[in-house]
C-alpha cells in the first residue's frame, strides 16, 4: 500500500474551502457597510471641497456640503460619522471647541436635519482649536517647563460635549487622553439633561507616527514637542486594559483602540476584558500606506482594503472608524 491508513490525511481542512458557498457558510468574520464609521473634516473658512494631499481622496469640506454627505452614508449603509471641526479662529485655550456656531456643531444640525436616523458621533478634543495644537490647555509647571493642564482641559472638554450633544449628536467621543475626561464629560451631560448622549471614549490611544496625515487633514499638528506626555507608548500593552477599564469605570459606553492596524493584539486584549462595544480606529497613516502602495500599482487596492478590514473585526472590534468607508461600502455591495 502507498499509503498506510495511520499517515494518509483522514482530517482535510480543505473539504470546506472546496466551493464559494462553502466558504461563505463557514466564515467567522464578514463585513458589513454599517460597521463602517466615515470620519469627515469640516472646515469653516471654506466654500468648496479642499482635497488633503497626503490622504488621496479626502477632503476638508465645507458646512455646507453636510447634508449631501448624510444622504451619500445612508445611501451606502454607512454605520455612522464622526465629525472634526477646522474652526476660523484658535487661541491658547481652544474657546472655539465649544462654539456653538463652531463647524462642528453646525454639521451635526445639518446632517441630522437632512437624515435624522443616521448615527452622528463627534470627536471631543482642544487640538483642532488650539493655536499651540496639543490636546490640552498648557500650564506652566513649578520648574518652569510647559506641560498640559489636565484638569483646566477637562473643564473645555465638558463644554465642547455638551454643545455638541445639543447640536443633536448622537454619542461624544473624546480624543485628548486627558485622565478623568470621561467621568466629567458624563458629569456636564447629566446636569444638562443630556441623559441620552452616548460616550464613545478613545480609551486606548498611542503615541503613533501613523497620525501624520490626519494632522494637515485637521490642522492640528503640535507646534513644539510631541503628545508622548498624554498618549501611550507603542510598548505598553497592560497600560490599555488599565485605561479600558478606567474609562469603563467613568462611565464609558463604548471603548475604542487607536491605532488599529499595529494594535490588533491589543484589541484582542482589550475585547476579551470588557463588554461593552468596541471600536478601533483605522487611522491616517495606515490609509495613506495602502493608497500610496495602490496607486504605484503595488498592491490590489480593494482586496487589500477588506482583509484589513477583516483583520480588525477578527482582532475583535465591532465597528471601524475608517477613510476607507466609503469604498468599502461600495465594494461590498
Ligand atoms: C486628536 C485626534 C487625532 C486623531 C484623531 N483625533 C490626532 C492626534 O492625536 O494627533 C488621528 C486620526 C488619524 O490619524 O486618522 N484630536
């Protein structure tokens, strides 16, 4: 005999990769439009579209292109936006975050007038605002260094939540990694009677070089030194699970990881500690690589775009902030 019963393969894993709807029926991870969230850039000293050179097919927009936006999302299945703000003024302490007639806050009313039942979430931060661009209010310490004021920036935070929430959005979520934002935004909330806004807290947020882009996108790049004094360091693993369940702890409805794509074990980490929805942030820099590998013809755009996809759902994520939204929904169908 050739080959002997207790060697020949009786277990063949290939049987199920034999056909299509095999395949389809035995997957464990699909994607859907909906667990797609769109980030867009609205940016009030404009009138028209201004493409982001480091982010091909990105652009700030203007408010008024908010409405066509919300139709173009409910048309694909989108899950949802979250939205930044490019203001026409900045000073040292970000005021204009909690303008009411701020960009932000103007596209939310716009977009929730146009499709009231599309998700609308809001990032929560001072850098868009700030003309020193760090994510806090800066203070003098003892010695004379400059370092960020944690607790005066908490104060900014609640208030830009809170008119954003008024404005009608659906969940705030903070980006700054200020300690203690979470349980002071919930705080403002509540004793405005805004009960039903939703946290969706950046709970996990590196120090990441895959920022870039996003920082011409928003013009929020730090003018002096860096944002390794707030966010966390690319080592550190058991730090995340710590800030997961702090801001769980705070009040937090859902979670989200950022980066993704160099995070993945962390979102299998942090998905197997908590309960509460997770997110993942598939962010500038990682986009910016696939289109710039695509356009060289390195790569096959689409196909490489879904298995990351795929990769941060299998990681563990429920839902994706991601450039690539709008394509993916397309693709999928
Ligand atoms: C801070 C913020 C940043 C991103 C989202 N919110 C930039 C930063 O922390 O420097 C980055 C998103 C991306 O790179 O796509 N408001």
């Amino acid at each position: 005999m050739l080959c002997s019963a207790a060697v020949f393969p009786t277990k063949r894993p290939r049987r199920l990769r034999r056909s299509p709807a095999l395949r389809a029926l035995v997957r464990e991870t699909t994607l859907h439009p909906g667990d797609f969230i769109l980030p867009l850039f609205f940016n009030e000293a404009l009138d028209a579209p201004r493409p982001v050179g480091t982010m091909p097919g990105v652009s700030q927009l203007p408010v008024s292109a908010a409405a066509a936006q919300a139709r173009l999302c409910k048309e694909l299945g989108i899950g949802g936006t979250i939205l930044f703000g490019l203001p026409r003024t900045k000073d040292a302490s970000g005021t204009s975050a909690y303008d009411p007639d701020g960009p932000v806050p103007r596209a939310v009313k716009a977009m929730k007038e146009a499709v009231p039942e599309l998700l609308v979430i809001t990032d929560v931060c001072v850098d868009e605002y700030t003309d020193h661009g760090h994510c806090g209010l800066l203070r003098q310490d003892a010695s004379g260094a400059v370092d960020v004021d944690n607790d005066a920036t908490l104060e900014v935070l609640a208030r830009a939540a809170v008119v954003h929430a008024r404005a009608g959005a659906d969940v705030v979520a903070p980006s700054d990694m200020m300690d203690g934002r979470v349980a002071a935004i919930r705080r403002a909330l509540d004793a405005e009677s805004l009960t039903g806004t939703a946290i969706l807290s950046y709970a996990v947020k590196y120090a990441s070089g895959f920022y870039g882009p996003f920082r011409e996108a928003a013009d929020c790049a730090p003018k002096f030194g860096d944002r390794a004094g707030y966010q966390m360091d690319p080592g550190n693993a058991r730090e995340g699970l710590r800030e997961a369940a702090l801001d769980e702890e705070e009040g937090a409805d859902m979670l989200m990881v950022k980066p993704a794509l160099a995070y993945l074990d962390v979102i299998a980490r942090v998905r197997e500690v908590t309960t509460l929805p997770l997110g993942a942030y598939n962010v500038s820099g990682e986009y910016a690589m696939i289109k710039a590998a695509a356009e060289r013809g390195m790569i096959d755009e689409k196909r490489a775009v879904l298995e990351l996809l795929t990769s941060i759902r299998r990681a563990g994520a429920d839902f994706i902030l991601t450039y690539h939204a709008l394509d993916a929904a397309r693709w999928l169908g």
